[in-house]
C-alpha cells in the first residue's frame, strides 16, 4: 500500500520522499482514516492493511471499525419500509459577515427522494462538478426513537465529492451497542507523529474537499517549537490524554473582512504556496509572514490591513 496516495499535500508528500520518512502500521491507518479520500477506497485499504500487518492489536481495531462503516453504509442505503426520505443539498459557499468567512453550505434543498441511488444519480447530475451532501431524514414516523434519542431532523448524513463519491458519514440509526466508540489508544483517534516540513512564517492553504474559497494560513509553529511539542508528549504521553487532536501547527488565517483568527490543522492538509500579483490578499499575507518572523513591524502589517479592507490593490 502506498501510503503517500492518502496524503493530500503535495508540499508533504516531497518531504516524506526527500527524507525517507517510514511510518509504522498504526500510523498508516490513522493517515488513511482521516484523509479526504472517497469512504470506500479508505475501507479497502485498511482492510488490505488489516490483514497484512502484524500487529494483532491493530488488526482487531481495523476489524472492529470496518465491520462498523459497513453496517452503517448498509443501513444508510436501506430504505425498504418507505419510512424516511434522501434530502440533497448542494454547495453554495456565501460570505457570513459575522465570521468573515465563507460558510461551505448554504440550506438550499433541492430534492427529496425514496431511494438512495437516485437521489445520488440526481446529485451528480446536477451538481455542475460541486460537492453535496444527503440527509436521510424520518417522515412517516416521526416519534422514532434511535439510541433513546428523539428523530427530529436528520437521522444520517453523508458527505460527497464532486464525482458521487461518499467521503464521509454520519449516523445515528445504529442501537447504542453496535456504535463505534473511539479511544486515544484506537488508531482512529490516537496521537501518532506526523511529518511537518513547514517553518515560521510560511504561507499555506488549507486543503479541503468541502470549500472553493482557499483559507490562507501563516505557519507559527516554528520546527524548534514543533520538536519541542513531541518531546514534551513523548516524555508524558503516560500522564496525559494526548490524541489526534494534538498533531496540529498553529496558524494566523486571514478573514474577508481584514482579521486575523489564530487556529490550529494538521501539516497534512497544507500546501505551501505562492500567492499571485493578482490576489488581493498577496501583500498583506507577505507583510504578516514577515511580521511573524520578525522582518517586519505591527504599523506595516497595520498600514497594508487598512488597504486591504478598503478594497485597495496594493504592492510591496
């Protein structure tokens, strides 16, 4: 199994290659778990790791969690006693003047059906190469009761890309004993190292399958930082609940409305890159990366912020 095709930065896939970086089995099947492949080929290639890989433990917690997703792809797709309908709904990312950033999905509901295939041939029919999302959502039966929670809007929903392939899943038709329940010691949600070829003062965009508006992220993780976090987890890993959520860099993104947010993404869904002339965003993106690293100074960050919020084109 080639690892690297569930790797989504190219900028990383290099650096794992330049530097021979060799993960261990359990590190492989938390790649493959969250990257942004389609559902099915993620199950394929941990069910091939699974059966391959020598470690027993591991192996039963693939098992344990395959058996899962195919049950709830199963139940998903079964709509045989017409008690629930398929809602899609496309993309349509608009300007949310609260957060000043673009919400990836607008509420607009464009057909209701009573089989799963159809509503996807629909979809992808439709959707003029945009990702969507179907809701599988109780109608005749209203009262239902799943995992003694009360139906009152979606009972599963699933994520799609812009070929009809499923990419995620959410579900709560399942009885509370056959749930899949993730621990810091799963390869679902445990703390593995990860690759970090990026160093303060970068400028990435963040990879995702659900948005067309790029996030521009300035790195503030230096590599010392970095070393110095795994150090520290490595030394109290007994001691403390270090999990998935732990492989991150810090970032500074910039808002449509001139701010700065701090926020925190795994290096794996990164990619270095090089702003245009063309991009409103270039010169005080560059400014802030300088600042970050001490080339530059807060009244010259401040100076081309005040530009880009007025609207105006500016040069460095």
């Amino acid at each position: 199994m080639d690892i690297l095709n569930a790797i989504p930065s190219n900028y990383v896939r290099e650096y794992i290659k330049n530097n021979n970086w060799q993960f261990s089995d359990i590190q492989k099947a938390s790649i493959v778990y969250h990257s942004l492949l389609p559902l099915t080929q993620r199950i394929s290639m941990l069910d091939k790791l699974g059966q391959e890989t020598g470690d027993k433990d591991l192996s039963e917690q693939i098992r344990a969690y395959l058996t899962y997703i195919n049950k709830a792809l199963s139940v998903f797709s079964d709509n045989t006693d017409r008690r629930f309908i398929y809602r899609v709904i496309f993309m349509e990312e608009e300007y949310n003047e609260k957060t000043g950033f673009y919400d990836e999905w607008s509420n607009c509901y464009d057909g209701c059906f009573l089989n799963l295939d159809n509503v996807v041939k629909f979809a992808a029919d439709r959707n003029n190469k945009c990702i969507f999302k179907i809701k599988k959502c109780a109608v005749f039966d209203e009262s239902a009761d799943y995992n003694n929670r009360l139906i009152k809007s979606a009972v599963s929903t699933a994520w799609y890309n812009v070929n009809g392939e499923i990419v995620e899943l959410w579900e709560n038709e399942l009885p509370q004993n056959e749930q899949y329940i993730e621990d810091r010691n799963n390869f679902t949600f445990m703390y593995a190292d990860m690759p970090n070829p990026f160093e303060l003062g970068d400028i990435t965009a963040e990879i995702s399958p659900y948005r067309q508006n790029r996030k521009i992220h300035i790195i503030n993780t230096s590599q010392k930082a970095w070393s110095d976090d795994k150090e520290h987890i490595k030394n109290s890993m007994d001691k403390a609940g270090w999990d998935y959520s732990d492989i991150q860099v810090t970032t500074s993104c910039l808002r449509a409305d001139g701010v700065f947010v701090h926020e925190h993404i795994n290096p794996l869904f990164l990619e270095k890159i090089d702003l245009p002339d063309s991009d409103p965003r270039q010169a005080v993106i560059e400014v802030a990366a300088s600042t970050v690293c001490g080339r530059s100074s807060l009244d010259w960050l401040q100076y081309y912020l005040d530009k880009y919020k007025l609207g105006e084109k500016c040069h460095i």
